[in-house]
C-alpha cells in the first residue's frame, strides 16, 4: 500500500520538475538571444539614400551600386571550445565618391551610410541578438552606421583604366550613437569610364563605440576588435 501511494507522488514531482526544466529552458533562450526590441533582419526597408556630392569641372560622381556591394563585420570567438569566425553582412549601403579625371588626388569622398537593422549572419538566433541586444537598432539613432570622410591620403596624381590604386581615408564613423576618428585602407580600380570597383577595411574596438556583447555559455571568449568593411561598385551618374 505503501509503495502504491509513492507512485502517484514520484510522478507528480518528475513532472513539476521536467516543467520547471522546460520554463528554464525558455527563460534561457529569451535571456541569451534576445526577447524582441531590434528590427527583424527580413523586414523590408526602404532604400538607404546619403546627400549628393556637385560634380565640379572635370569631375564625375560615382554612386555605390547596392545589387553589387555589401558592408560587412568580422569577428572571432571562441564556440563549444573551437575557434569560429562570425561574419554579418548587408548590401544596404549607400554613398558616393566624385572623381577628379585631372588631378585624382583632389577626389572626394561623400557620406557612407549603412542600415544596421539589416545585417544578417548564418545563424537566425544570433541575428535576433545582434539587432535586439547588442546593436539595438530598435533604439532611436542606432539603425545606420555613417563615415564622413575627413581626409584623404596616397592618391596618386594620374591613374590610368584598370590600374589599382591603394590609399587611406581617415573620417567621423558613427556607431552606435557613438562618433569616432577611424582611418580605412582603401584599394579602388576604375574599371572603365562609367565604372568603379573597391573596398576598404578596418579594425576597431566595438567598446569604443558602448556595444557590448552578452555572455553566452557556448562562446567561452569572443575577440576585443571587429574588422568593418566595404566591398563596392559603383557607377557614373
């Protein structure tokens, strides 16, 4: 009689604990990836559009063709115990460079403007986190990333079709509501007359800019520095 009355008990509490397990497991989930406030990276948004440059005497603008270009994040972390390179990517770029075909060292820059609400990487949790807690593109000011060039250096005087041309570009980026000088190495090819192709890259601190990254039980460590970085078309107005 006994052991019949044990039974009812046992599996009454196995069953209050497998609940609590489950809730946990919920809890979990929504603390680690996230429980809403960003921008849900497959929403439509609309067309990135930057100020546009006056072409001068002698120069032509070049706007960033976005079917052809895309900004992207590099950074390493350390996953289940193994190495892991995480890379988000966008093409909601826009901007324009206005080339001076008399003296290409008197070219300019205009403003580069990135739509951070719609970075994705191979993993849909990790977006979810991406945009709700460590971006926070919901936030007001935090959807677009922006560089204004300040200065341009290395640009030769003469730069013939085809001929690559590797120089740096030191400016205003933008992150996170935070504003910081950063200087981007920069290669660009005119391809044709009507055609340019390029990218610029750079490391920096994601603290410098208030984003910081929760932790996670599978990721024993992630890197201090994320690589940022264009890769662009762009074609003559």
């Amino acid at each position: 009689m006994r052991q019949i009355a044990t039974r009812p008990r046992n599996a009454v509490a196995l069953s209050i604990i497998a609940v609590i397990l489950i809730v946990g497991a919920i809890a979990a989930s929504i603390y680690l990836f996230g429980g809403g406030g960003g921008r849900s990276s497959t929403a439509a948004n609309s067309t990135v559009t930057v100020p546009t440059l006056a072409p001068s005497s002698g120069s032509i603008a070049f706007t960033i063709d976005d079917s052809s270009s895309k900004a992207t994040f590099t950074i390493d972390e350390v996953l289940f115990g193994s190495p892991n390179t995480v890379v988000g990517q966008t093409n909601q770029v826009a901007g324009q460079i206005l080339v001076n075909q008399q003296d290409p060292s008197q070219s300019k820059l205009g403003e580069i403007k990135v739509d951070l609400s719609t970075i994705v990487t191979d993993n849909d949790l990790r977006n979810h986190t991406l945009q709700g807690r460590i971006l926070e593109t919901g936030q007001s000011g935090n959807q677009y990333a922006t560089f204004v060039a300040k200065s341009i250096t290395g640009l030769p005087s003469s730069i013939a079709v085809g001929q690559q041309v590797s120089f740096k570009i030191t400016g205003a980026l933008t992150v996170h509501g935070v504003t910081k000088t950063v200087t981007f190495d920069a290669q660009v090819k005119e391809v044709s007359a009507k055609h340019l192709t390029g990218q610029a890259q750079t490391m920096v601190k994601y603290s410098d800019f208030n984003i910081s990254i929760p932790n996670v039980p599978s990721v024993s460590s992630v890197g201090d520095s994320v690589k940022l970085a264009i890769t662009f078309t762009a074609n003559a107005s």
